[in-house]
C-alpha cells in the first residue's frame, strides 16, 4: 500500500523528476514509513534509469524483509520477466506470489490471475490468457480483477464479454471516477478495436472514448498505447507514431511495464507502413534486443521476427 510519500514520489516520477521522487523515497525510509514499498520503488526506479543489476537487486533484497514487501517483489519480478518475454517465469513468479497470499490470509490471487491473463493475451497465448481469465472471474468480481478480464476479453477478441463486463462495472460502481472515465471507455475501445469479427474494427469509435480517458493518460500509458492503435487503424499514422512514443516516454513513471516492449514493434510496423525502412529496421531490433533472452514460442516474437526479416 502506498503512503504519502509513495503518492509524492509517484507525482515526481510522473514528471521525470526522478531525484526528487528518490529523494522522497529515502525521506520516507529515514521516518521508517512503508519500508519494503519504499525499497520496491527505488528498485523501479532503478530499472526505468538502466542501472547496474547489483543496485536493482540490493534494493529487493531490502525490500523482502516482510511478507509484504516478499509480495512487492515478486510483482516486480514478474513484470521484468515479462519485459523480457520470459512470461514462463512470470508465472513461476505469480505462483510464489499466490503461495505468500495465501499464507498470509490475504486476497489478491485474482488480481494476479487477472495479471497474468492479460500478459498471455498481449504475447499471443491467447488459450492460456482465455483460461486465466475465466479463473479470475471465478475467483472474484472486484473492479480491478473485473477491468483487467475485460480488457483482456477485448484484446482476445470476445468482445460481447469484454462489453457485458464493462456495463457491470459502469452500474456497480457509477460514482467511481477512475472506472468511469477510464477503465469502461478502455475496455470499450479495445472491444471496438478488436470486434470477433475484424472487418467490423470501429476505430472513430474507439477514439472517442480514448479521448474521454486521456485526460488520465499521463498516469495510465495503456490509453496512449489503446489510441495508438485507433490512429493506425484509422490510417493517421503520425498520430498514431506520437502516442505510441508517448509510451515509451512515460517509462519512468510506469516500471517494468510489457508495453514499453511492444510499443517498439508498433512503432517499427508503423514506420514499415509508411515506407521508412531504416526507421522500422531500428525499431524492430530495439524490440528484438529486448527480447532477445525471450521464451522462443511467443506467437509475438514470431511474428516479429517475420516481419523484421522481410525488411532485410
């Protein structure tokens, strides 16, 4: 749970004022507040700057003093393997956190359920993202486990699913701001960005309740990464470019985030689009040295590495 100074030093990473979010962190240490949070962010904070392994796992390792911090952690874990493509020991790694849930008496297993279902569904395991996703319904029908289900039943292209979820949490939670002006327009984009029939895509649609949520895009990059994908379809490529780019600059704010990954190969497939070889060739190897230690069976990385080898 994020205190006070979590919250602050969340605003200042927000802004890419990094030192000072650090500078919070360490403020929060010394009055002994949220120590394995404090000591979980710096290691995000670690990751979005690029620094030394050794730093990274110095700060985790303080971090996992307490079962609560042990969860933290094992959250951070997995959306670093999952960055790399490694989603095989994302799940090892959502197990042990269910295992420390479970433990502890605590709830959370559909979240990370729900979590882990949407990975499957963004790599292309989209069985195992249908199966994970089933299972945190089954689990619980809180907002967040709810939201993430829609989501991923809109990507995987259920999109009467995806809706029925979306009109729940819009009459269960009316006076919710977050849910209503950001997670229903969400799932409804996505759903009409990826209708079960492809021919039927409704782009323009999808823009329109993108831009109701954009007002909270700076705190959330999948809206960037949702109208990113309304632009392409719509044929405005540079728009498409800049939100797709807004992703990846909000990388110190988000962590160890699979988005910024597959962000790259948007945007390398966008470049190809429009004829710039050169720039889709860099984009396309940022991805690919990214994943380069990736489970080598991801429907993703296949495609990727088709795509990138009909540029050569």
């Amino acid at each position: 749970m994020m205190n006070g100074y979590g919250q602050v030093a969340s605003a200042y990473a927000g802004l890419n004022r990094i030192e000072e979010a650090r500078a919070t962190l360490n403020t929060a240490l010394q009055h002994k507040g949220s120590t394995a949070t404090s000591h979980a962010y710096l290691a995000a904070l670690d990751w979005c700057e690029g620094r030394e392994d050794a730093d990274i796992e110095k700060e985790l390792q303080s971090a996992s003093v307490s079962p609560e911090g042990q969860l933290e952690v094992l959250q951070f874990r997995s959306g670093v393997a999952i960055t790399h493509g490694q989603i095989r020991q994302a799940r090892q790694f959502a197990r042990q956190a269910e295992d420390v849930l479970d433990r502890l008496h605590l709830q959370g297993r559909a979240d990370a359920e729900a979590r882990l279902a949407s990975w499957e569904a963004m790599v292309g395991n989209l069985s195992e993202a249908t199966n994970g996703a089933n299972d945190a319904l089954r689990l619980s029908r809180t907002l967040s486990v709810m939201g993430n289900v829609a989501m991923t039943f809109a990507i995987l292209r259920q999109d009467q699913k995806a809706i029925a979820l979306a009109d729940e949490i819009q009459r269960t939670h009316p006076n919710d701001t977050i849910a209503v002006n950001v997670t229903v327009p969400m799932i409804r984009a996505i759903a009409a960005l990826h209708p079960a029939n492809p021919a039927k895509a409704d782009p323009a649609r999808a823009m329109d309740f993108l831009n109701t949520a954009a007002l909270y895009g700076r705190a959330n990059n999948s809206v960037y990464y949702a109208r990113g994908i309304a632009y392409e379809q719509a044929g405005r490529y540079a728009e498409a470019q800049q939100d797709f780019q807004k992703v990846l600059d909000m990388k110190s704010r988000s962590g160890p985030d699979i988005l910024l990954v597959i962000a790259q190969l948007k945007l390398g497939r966008l470049f190809q689009k429009q004829g710039d070889a050169p720039k889709a060739r860099i984009a396309y190897q940022n991805f690919l040295a990214a994943w380069k230690d990736a489970d080598s069976d991801l429907p993703l990385l296949h495609e990727a590495k088709a795509e990138y080898a009909r540029l050569q």
